[in-house]
C-alpha cells in the first residue's frame, strides 16, 4: 500500500498549488472540473480511512470553487482540520499564497 505520509505531501501540494492557480473568475467549465475533482478524492484517494474522513469533513463544508481566493481559503481549512486530527499544527491561513504562489518575499 502507499506510504500514507508521502502520499498526503504530494497530494497537498498538488491540491494548493492547482488552488493557487485557480483563476480569479473561473468559468463554468472550470468550476465543474474543480468539484468534479474534489467529489472524487472521497470516492477514489488511495488511503481508505482518510478518504472517509474527507468524505465526512466535505459533507459538512461543500468546496467553495467560485475563486482562486476561495478556494485557497477552503482547501487550507480542510487540510487544518487533519492537521488538528493528526495533532499538527495549524497553518495561518493568511500564508497560503506566500507558502503555494508566490514564495517568501524578499
Ligand atoms: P503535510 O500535512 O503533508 O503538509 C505539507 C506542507 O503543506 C507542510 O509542510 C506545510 O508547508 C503546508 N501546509 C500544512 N498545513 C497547511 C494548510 N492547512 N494549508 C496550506 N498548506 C499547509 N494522514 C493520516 O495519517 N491520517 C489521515 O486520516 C489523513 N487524511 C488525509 C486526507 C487527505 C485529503 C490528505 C491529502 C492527506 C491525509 N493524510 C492523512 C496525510 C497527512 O495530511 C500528511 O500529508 C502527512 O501526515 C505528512 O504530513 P507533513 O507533516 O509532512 O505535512
């Protein structure tokens, strides 16, 4: 099986660095693919137990696509919530960009 610890890094990173690049003004189309791809991760991540606590965790807060700034938000919110579960720290949310985007500023 994955390792569940590698597999949990590359999959935050492809989540917040797709979020970070996610257009200010999403068509239609784009927020469809985006729901499509966050509604599957419960139905398809390969770690059956994290998988059904996204499940749960998105049921009571639905992905919020309607921005680049949103969706950022959101995900970053998601990912605290494992943080808080595994006993890791929080993230500042406010960092987001700084962290996925635009790199520390010099
Ligand atoms: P990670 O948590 O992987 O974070 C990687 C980097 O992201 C950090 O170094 C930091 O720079 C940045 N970061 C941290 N928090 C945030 C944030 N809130 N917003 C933006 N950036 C941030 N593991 C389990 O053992 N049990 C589970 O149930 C579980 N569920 C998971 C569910 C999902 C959907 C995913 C993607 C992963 C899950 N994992 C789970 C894996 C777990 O979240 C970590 O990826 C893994 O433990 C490695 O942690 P890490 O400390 O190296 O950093």
């Amino acid at each position: 099986p994955p390792d569940v610890e590698d597999l949990g890094r590359a999959t935050w990173t492809f989540l917040h660095t797709t979020a970070a690049y996610y257009p200010d003004k999403p068509t239609v189309t784009q927020r469809a693919s985006m729901l499509s791809l966050l509604r599957s991760l419960p139905t398809l991540y390969p770690c059956g137990h994290c998988a059904s606590h996204l499940g749960e965790n998105m049921k009571e807060h639905p992905p919020r696509v309607g921005s680049r700034s949103e969706l950022s938000k959101w995900l970053c919110e998601r990912h605290n919530d494992v943080n808080v579960r595994l006993g890791k720290e929080k993230f500042d949310c406010a960092k987001v960009d700084e962290r996925w985007k635009d790199g520390p500023p010099d």
